[in-house]
C-alpha cells in the first residue's frame, strides 16, 4: 500500500512538473537459475524487508501506476535490487524498461551477498559484469529533461564522487535549465547528522562529505569507507556553489527527512519504498 508524503517546491516554471520519489525498494528475488545459498539469501532478506508473497514488488507497482497517473516521472534513486540474483536482475530491467521511470543506482545494485566484502570499484564492476553489463540502463550517471526541469542521477552509492562526475554536472548546468539532482547517499549536513547519530548504537551516519571531527565517533571500518576524497569535496563544493541546482532527492537511510544544505537547496531523504513509503514532489 501506497504511503505518500508531498512536498511542493518553488524553483521557477512557468508549468509545475510532478516526481514521484521512490528509493530503496530492496526487490530480494532468487529462482531456480541461481544456487541455494542465493535463494537463503533472498529469504532471510525478504523477510528483513518485510516481504510477504510479493508484497514489496506489488507496492513498486502501485508507486509506479500512481506516477503514470499523477506525475511525470518516476525517480528513482536506487537500491531497486538488494543483492545481484539471477531474478533481481530480471526482475529489475522489466522494471526499468519502462520510460516512465528515471533510475540512478544504489549501493546494494552491485550486493553479491550483502556485506561480505569491501565495497570499491573493482567490485562494483565485477558485480555490473556479473549482471551482463548492468540493469539495461546508465547506472553510474543519468539525465533527463521533463517540464524544463534537467533530473540528474550521479551514483555515489560507496559515498565517493569522481571527478569526471563532476565535469559533467557542469556540461549540465551550461543547459541553464533548473536542475534537480538525484543520488543515493545524502550530503553532510548537521542536522541530519545529529538525528542519525542519536540513533542506538550509531556508529556512523551513511552520509558523503563527513569532516575529521565528524568522523570521530565513527568506527574505524566506517571512517574509512565515509570519509571524503578529494574529487568528492570538490564535488560537494561544486553543487553548493551552482545556483541552477534546486533540489537533492536521496535514500539510503530508511526514513524521512527534510533539511537544507544551503539556501535553496533542500536536500530529501526519502524512506524505504519497499513499504510503500513514496514522496510526490511538485516543483513551481
Ligand atoms: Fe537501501
């Protein structure tokens, strides 16, 4: 079932354009084409996701008919599949075959099994090789223009930009449409900080851009994984510097939140799409 929050945003159009945000649908699919350890996997993860006979797919479904009857697109900004399985995958490029939808990769797009490894880019390539070259899609960039609003997706799903990322967010902004951008992790910014570090047992926050002095409580494991390079501080100050780019739709966290990174520029999260969380944004 459907649970939709709205947001309206005044970023300029003459006619306002509709998104239907949706992220972290975790699809945890095995059939007979992958081995029992997989099929294990699906089922232990179906039930952290509270799959019952389907229900997480049929809730995809309906987020995807009310985004053809009320919006114009869908966006979808990743962790679509929660592992790669042979009926993920499947599953997912019917999915995404359906240009009604925008989609930017997560970081469990490239799961083998969820965990048991270091996540980088040699991973993540062996995983898209795995898939038979990704999801039929552009997973590590996307863009669409739709009402004179250029949608960009940019994968930083192992909380690093690149700078070739970078350098096309700028071809981008030479369009001089308004720009919303659309990635998997959120950007620092304090408050979201304080409200998941305040979690029990926090560790870390599952944010991009982290400073030493927020990276101190953090685990060694995490600090590591977290902490910023250089293309991606160059990045964060890239996008704080563009007034063109009016808004940042992410996921990653499971929950909803709403703060601001700079002025104009609101930053959503948005929960877990596998319960039928989904967020109408209007832009003005
Ligand atoms: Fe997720």
């Amino acid at each position: 079932m459907i649970k939709l929050a709205k947001n309206t945003f005044e970023i300029g159009l003459e006619k306002p354009v509709k998104l239907l945000h949706v992220t972290d649908t975790h699809l945890t699919l095995a059939d007979e084409l992958d081995d029992e350890k997989k099929r294990q996997l699906a089922k232990a993860r179906g039930r952290d996701f509270g799959d019952v006979d389907g229900s997480v797919e049929a809730n995809l479904r309906e987020q995807i008919a009310y985004s053809k009857e009320n919006c114009d697109l869908l966006v979808h900004s990743g962790d679509l599949i929660d592992f790669v399985s042979h009926a993920n995958v499947a599953k997912a490029r019917e999915i995404l075959k359906d240009d009604g939808i925008f989609f930017i990769a997560g970081n469990h797009e490239y799961s083998r099994w969820v965990g048991e490894a270091w996540e980088d880019l040699s991973y993540r390539m062996t995983s898209y090789m795995q898939m038979g070259f990704g999801l039929g899609v552009p997973m590590f960039w996307n863009s669409r223009v739709v009402g004179g609003v250029n949608v960009v997706g940019i994968d930083n799903g192992y909380y690093h930009f690149a700078d070739w990322q970078t350098w096309r967010l700028r071809r981008e902004a030479e369009k001089g449409l308004p720009i919303v951008l659309v990635f998997h992790d959120p950007l620092f910014e304090q408050s979201l900080y304080d409200h998941h570090m305040a979690k029990p047992h926090a560790d870390c926050a599952y944010i991009v851009g982290c400073d030493e002095e927020h990276l101190l409580p953090y685990s060694e494991f995490r600090a590591v994984q977290q902490r910023p390079d250089e293309p991606t501080l160059r990045m964060i100050d890239y996008i704080k510097s563009e007034p063109l780019i009016k808004l940042i739709l992410t996921g990653h966290l499971h929950y909803n939140f709403e703060s601001v990174i700079r002025e104009g520029l609101p930053q959503i999260v948005t929960g877990c799409g596998s319960d039928g969380t989904a967020r109408e944004i209007t832009l003005e």
